[in-house]
C-alpha cells in the first residue's frame, strides 16, 4: 500500500502497490527467482502460466495433472519443472496474476476526487477484473475446498489482501475520512469477503443482477461500514 492514499495507482484504500511476490508470501512454495532467465526462458515460463491457466480452467484444480499444464502450453513435461517445482506453485502464481490485474489498473477519477468516489472506482476495477477471469475464479473455489495445499495458497493470498486493505484503511483513519472508533481489521475482513462473494455469486453461478447497480449497492455497503458520506 502507497504511504498515501493521494499517490497510490487507482487512487482507492485497496490499490496502490502490487501484492506480495509469491517468494515473500507466507505458507507457500518459495517459487525460483525468474529474474535470471533469457528471453526464451521467459516466454517458456509464460507459455506454461497461460497453459496452466487453460489447463485449470478446463479440467478444474483437482483434476489438473503437470502433464495436463505441458500439453496445453505445448510444451516437454521435463520442461515444466526447469521453472517451477508444482502445479500449487503455478497456481499461487495465477493468483497473484489476477491480483496485480486489480492492483495496477490505472484509476479513471482524478486525484482529487471524493473518498466515495474512490470507494466506487475500487470496487468497479474489482468486478471487471473478476469478470474477465470468472472461470479461473471457478477453479480457485474447487480448489479451495477440495485440496489442503491449495487452500494454503489462498489464505495466505487473503490474508495479504485483508493486510493492505487494512493499511489503507489506517491511512484514512488517520487523516480523519474514517472515524476513529470504526473497526478497521474488522471492516477489511468483513467488505472484502462480500464483495468477492457477490463477485462470484454474479460472474461464476450466473446471478442475475445489473452491473452499474451492483457497483452501486457494494459501495454504499463499504461507505455506510466505514462511516464515509455519499459523495
């Protein structure tokens, strides 16, 4: 999270800076440093993220085998494992993906604008983004459920997303837009599992409902739990 909300990418409490890379996130594999590798190493290693992510996508989570991931990027399965040591580890990868997909959409409001008016810009880039990766978000439920190690993965990718929100949450508490005696580890917890519920309610299951509506009712939900007057 920036220090300042003012200078942070989408201008929002939820954006500003990347989430932790998979080798600092707490309870997963280390992952191998790809900073090292040539430019064919690289778009190998990128060819076996797109194909995990048809792979997982097709079969689900529990289904997906290595060699499942090698045939849909094209690739020997030996060389699979010159770039990452598991399937956990490519999905943790996946994941933290979809997070800067998020995290480093550029903010439509200007730099000035409303406390309110970030709060709705947030939650807008969060359910587009969701949109765009429903299915994979469908894989992400499966294996949440279904496999230990995966679930590993993502509470810690949570437990990162709710840290950083409750930063920025701090920072509006200190700068008086959040009152005081507001509950901000609660209020971090508690509107980010609701808004990716409604996320997957929406985009994955089919849920009927208005997108620009939806925006609206989710963000006064933020607003009213952090005590932020309408804009």
């Amino acid at each position: 999270m920036a220090a300042d909300p003012e200078e942070s990418t989408t201008g929002s409490p939820l954006a500003g800076t990347a989430p932790p890379t998979p080798e600092k996130a707490a309870g997963t594999s280390r992952g191998r440093d790809p900073g090292g590798l040539t430019k064919q190493g690289l778009r190998t290693r990128r060819q076996l993220l797109r194909g995990a992510k048809r792979a997982f996508e097709k079969q689900g989570y529990h289904r997906t085998r290595v060699a499942d991931i090698t045939t849909a990027a094209r690739t020997a399965v030996g060389s699979f494992y010159t770039y990452f040591d598991s399937k956990e580890e490519v999905f943790h990868l996946l994941l933290v993906e979809l997070e800067n997909e998020v995290f480093d959409e550029p903010t439509r409001l200007p730099r000035d604008a409303a406390p309110y008016d970030r709060l709705r810009d947030t939650n807008r880039l969060y359910f587009e983004a969701f949109r765009r990766n429903a299915a994979f978000w469908a894989v992400v439920e499966e294996a949440a459920m279904r496999d230990e190690k995966a679930r590993l993965v993502l509470t810690s990718r949570h437990q990162n997303s709710r840290e950083r929100t409750e930063s920025a949450f701090r920072i509006w508490q200190e700068q008086g837009i959040i009152p005081a005696h507001v509950d901000i580890a609660f209020c971090a917890t508690a509107l980010g599992a609701m808004t990716e519920r409604c996320a997957f309610l929406w985009f994955v299951l089919g849920e009927p409902f208005d997108f620009d509506e939806g925006v609206e009712r989710v963000t006064a939900f933020w607003a009213q739990a952090l005590q932020i007057p309408p804009a």
